[in-house]
C-alpha cells in the first residue's frame, strides 16, 4: 500500500480504529497509549488523509471499509473490535455490512446511519460548495473548531491542525461526496453485533435524533451521552471515554 500509514502498537487482541474526516492516526493517540497494554491497536491513516496525504483519497464508504478490511486480511487478523468517529462510523458500519463475523464489538461515536446529515450545522452540499468557493485552507480554519466545545481553543486542538495540514481539496471534496451518498440505514437492523453508541450532547454535526435511529435500530446497542462535549469526546474528554470503552469490550 504505497503512501499509506498504518499505526501498530501493543499486544493482544487486535483493536481497529477508523477515524474521520480531516482526521488522521495521529488523533487517537490517547486512545492508543491507553490500550496499547492489553490490546493490538490497528490505527490506519485513511487515504489522502494525515499521515497518508501523499495517497490518492478514495470516494465512496463503500470503498473506504474495503480499504480498512484489506488492511485487516494482510495482517491475518480473523476477529477484532472496531471503533470509528464521525466519517469513521460510517465506515465501520459498511464494514461489519461486509464482514459481520469478523468483528466482535463495535463502538460507534458521532456519527449516523446516512451521511447526508439533517440537522448538521449547515447541509452537506452547502460545505461542499463553499470548499470549492473558498478553497481549502479557509475550510480548515472555519470546520475544525466546531467539533469542539472550546473551539481552537481546546488544549487538544492541535491534533486537528496536525491532521488537516496536509489535506488536498481534492481530499475533502471526495470525503464529503462519499458521505453524502451514503446510507446505511436499511442495514442498522442487520447488525447483530454488540454496539456502543457515544455522542457529545454539544455536537453540532450530528444531532441526539442521528444516534437514536442508531440505538434504536441497532438490536444490540447502547447509547452513552457525554454531557459539554462537542464532535471529538475522544479528544475532549479522552479518560471518561476510554473508561467507557474498556468497559465494553471488557466484558
């Protein structure tokens, strides 16, 4: 996999984490330190983003889990949790669609069964059309401090500005046409795997009503609120989040 970065610590059994969009491996680094003890931590740059910029991005959800489970077959994983954020649920989602016996527990975290969002802070095609409008460096400074209830001024922050340094237009456009032709909600009753849902209830780009069709459709499922956090709890408040998640695949 030529330009592509793929995160490998600890040991155990294996742990996939799929991040979102302007994310990169880099952003899960408090999750990875934490669970590096007990756990093989899978943690892939996705195409054209973070530490895989220099790679050509992909377009659909569809291909973006096939990416992630290729990732999985080469390192001769057969069963793993799987956790993904914002456009990483989505993803993660597609993939136990593709491969439901392979994955054990899922975590899923703002995010939402379609990815033409209602209720997000502006529409899908709006953001599409102002990053072709304004350019991509103009959208890097404007989206980013939304996913945070401090905005730029979150002490974490920086891991946002490291991911999205590198992003091409190309990158963004394609991620954001990727999400907006995506549903997956005729799948949510499908999933029979054990399912943790998180939500910040000051996300602004996916609102209670996304992660209840989730919990609510998910056979399965449970869903954990995080009270004054925005889009990123993992990076807002990462010690109740990954004791939240410990606990889960734990058990």
């Amino acid at each position: 996999m030529k330009d592509i970065f793929i995160d490998n610590t600890g040991n155990g059994h294996a742990f996939v984490f799929v991040h979102g969009f302007f994310g990169s491996s880099e952003m899960w680094s408090f999750q990875k330190n934490y669970f590096k003890k007990k756990y093989k931590i899978v943690s892939p740059a996705l195409p054209g983003f973070g530490e895989s910029c220099k790679a050509k991005s992909l377009s659909s959800i569809n291909d973006m889990a096939k990416f992630i489970l290729e990732i999985v077959n080469q390192k001769k994983i057969d069963k793993f949790h799987l956790i993904g954020h914002s456009m990483g649920g989505m993803i993660v989602q597609e993939i136990v669609k593709i491969e439901p016996n392979k994955v054990q527990k899922l975590i899923c975290f703002a995010t939402s069964s379609i990815g033409d969002i209602p209720g997000r802070f502006e529409p899908m095609d709006v953001s599409i059309q102002r990053l072709k409008t304004d350019g991509i460096e103009s959208f890097k400074n404007r989206i980013p401090p939304k996913w945070f209830v401090k905005g730029n001024e979150d002490k974490n922050y920086y891991f946002c500005e490291n991911a999205a340094k590198n992003v091409s237009e190309e990158t963004a456009n394609n991620a954001m046409v990727a999400m907006k032709n995506w549903n997956g909600f005729s799948n949510l009753k499908n999933i029979k795997n054990k399912t943790l849902i998180i939500w910040g209830d000051k996300d602004l780009s996916y609102n209670f009503e996304q992660v209840d069709t989730l919990n609510k459709n998910i056979k399965n499922s449970r869903l954990e609120i995080f009270k004054d956090c925005a889009h990123n709890v993992h990076l807002e408040q990462p010690d109740q989040f990954n004791n939240l998640v410990k606990e889960f695949i734990s058990k």
